[in-house]
C-alpha cells in the first residue's frame, strides 16, 4: 500500500509539474479529432463546421495593457452592435475554479473565431504567446478562418516572433487607427470586423427560427388548400424520390467498390473463369460435381467451372 501512495503521488507530482504540457498535447489531440469529423462530414469542403455547437463567436486574447482598450471599446462595439456578437474573456467567462490553461483551451473549442489584439504588450507575454500557440495548430491542422488578427498598435515585424510574423506575413490582419482617430477610419475598422465575424450565431439562430415560420406558414397553407388524396399524393411522392435517392446512393457504393476490388485484385481476379484442381486419387462424382458447380455459381456469378 505505501508503494502504491509513492507511485500516485509521483504520478500527481508529475502530472503538476507538466500541466502545460500535458494542455497542450489534449489541445493538439482534440484539434486533430475535430479537423477529421469536420472532413467526414464535409469531404472536400476548407474550414467548415457546425456553427451551432458553437457558444461564442470569437474567443478575445490580448494583454493585461489592453484591457481597457478590449472591455470599454471592443466588447461594447461587438455585443451591442447589430448583429450581437458574444465574446469569450477570460475574466468574464472562465470557470472559477479550474486551471488556466484548462479554461483557455476549452473556450478556444467553443468559439467560432478567435481575435487576437496584437500589441507590443502582446508580444512581451508568455500567457498571450501561450494561447496564439493554441491557436496555430487548430489553423494549421483544419486549413480554417479561425484566427483574426487586430493589431492595435503598428508592431516592428523583425522583433516579432517567427510564427506570428508568419501569420501576418500569409494572412489578412486588421489595422486598427491609430488613437485618435477620424470618426470615418474607425467606422470603417468596426464595419471590416463586424464583416469578418459575420454572421453571428445571434443572427443564424434568428434565421433558422424565420425558417422555421416561414415552413409552418407554408404547412398551415397546404392544410387549408389539400385534399386529403393530395396528401396521399404528396407522401407517395416524398417516398418514392427517397427510395429512388437511396438506389442511387446504393448503385454508386457498388460501382465505387467494384472499380477498387478490380484495382486491388488486378486483371488476373477478372477471368469468368473458375479452376478447381482435384489432387486426390478419386474422380469426382456427378453429385459432387453438381454441389460444387452451385457454390462457386453462388459465389461468383456468371462463372464457369474447368475441374483439373
């Protein structure tokens, strides 16, 4: 029992002193889950996912020197804006209690975007490095948008480090005027990032609810106007172009896997011809014979038996 308390609490000791580490690798390990259900769901497409899983629309990281900037112009010119954007910071909506990193990690999943409020402040944290490192992998590994970049103040690109300098290098970023700035540059900087994080999900939940009016309307109509042999009608015909979908749908699996069973197998699997070699003593029997022709003419349809 002592040997068992030693090993967990070294295993405890060791889990503490490498927290950070041990964020990082699930944070890595859940970027790389979600980027492969993504690509299940949406073959082919870059970057997409299902918005409404979604609780924020973009996650805000910046430094303790911008605070003021983020809480008394950011945050009321997003969330009062029209569209209602719902931002995630740290101070505001972490969960008491759990560490740091934990919280960073699971507020980034539950975000949309993320803006990052480029600063030389910014640039001097270890925490705000932290968490664009989060964020490059989830980039780098789904091809996605989910990065923004506000630079707040103009950065020296050469004391910058190679990632972020990389990012401004490839991607568009967001120079905010400088302060003070004309009324008619700082509209235009809000109306680029109101773009950038549009639609939000305040506005997509406003569409699917409209939608959804707009289909009972439409119901209560055709109930009001159809007989009930329209109705037959109707559900004959919903189910006969589902049926003729799912044939479709079935047809080409068949042909996707019939053309890879011929690739896999070459031209030699493609002869309509079986060989059954005997290599005992005995003939085989009319009986047997007959029992065997119907077996590989079950398994291979439109074969032909030579016995040898």
């Amino acid at each position: 029992m002592a040997a068992l308390g030693l090993l967990a609490g070294l295993v405890a000791a060791l889990c503490y002193s490498y927290r950070f580490e041990l964020t990082y690798l699930r944070h890595i390990l859940g970027v790389k889950i979600g980027a492969a259900r993504r690509g299940r769901r949406h073959p082919g497409a870059e970057g997409t996912a299902d918005d409404h899983n979604f609780k924020y629309d973009a996650f805000v990281s910046y430094s303790a020197s911008d605070r003021e900037w983020v809480l008394y112009r950011l945050l009321p010119g997003l969330e009062r804006a029209p569209e209602r954007f719902r931002l995630c910071l740290h101070e505001r909506d972490f969960a008491p209690g759990t560490f740091i990193t934990i919280n960073i990690v699971s507020s980034m999943q539950a975000s949309r975007r993320m803006i990052v409020v480029l600063s030389e402040a910014f640039v001097s944290s270890q925490w705000c490095q932290w968490e664009l490192d989060m964020a490059k992998h989830q980039v780098w590994e789904d091809g996605s948008d989910f990065l923004l970049l506000l630079e707040l103040e103009r950065l020296e690109r050469r004391r910058l480090p190679r990632h972020l300098r990389d990012f401004m290098e490839t991607r568009t970023y967001l120079e905010w005027p400088a302060r003070p700035a004309a009324e008619a540059d700082e509209a235009a900087a809000w109306g680029k990032l109101r773009d950038a994080l549009s639609p939000s999900l305040h506005q997509q939940r406003q569409q699917l609810d409209a939608n959804g009016r707009a289909l009972m309307a439409l119901h209560l109509q055709l109930s009001r106007t159809l007989t009930a042999l329209d109705w037959e009608w109707v559900d004959a015909a919903t189910v006969s172009q589902q049926t003729s979908a799912q044939k479709r749908t079935t047809e080409k699996q068949k042909g996707k896997f019939g053309r890879l069973w011929q690739q896999q197998h070459g031209a030699n699997h493609r002869s309509s011809v079986r060989t059954v070699i005997n290599s005992t003593a005995r003939d085989i029997d009319a009986g047997a014979m007959s029992a065997l022709k119907k077996r590989l003419s079950h398994l291979h349809r439109g074969t032909f038996l030579s016995v040898k």
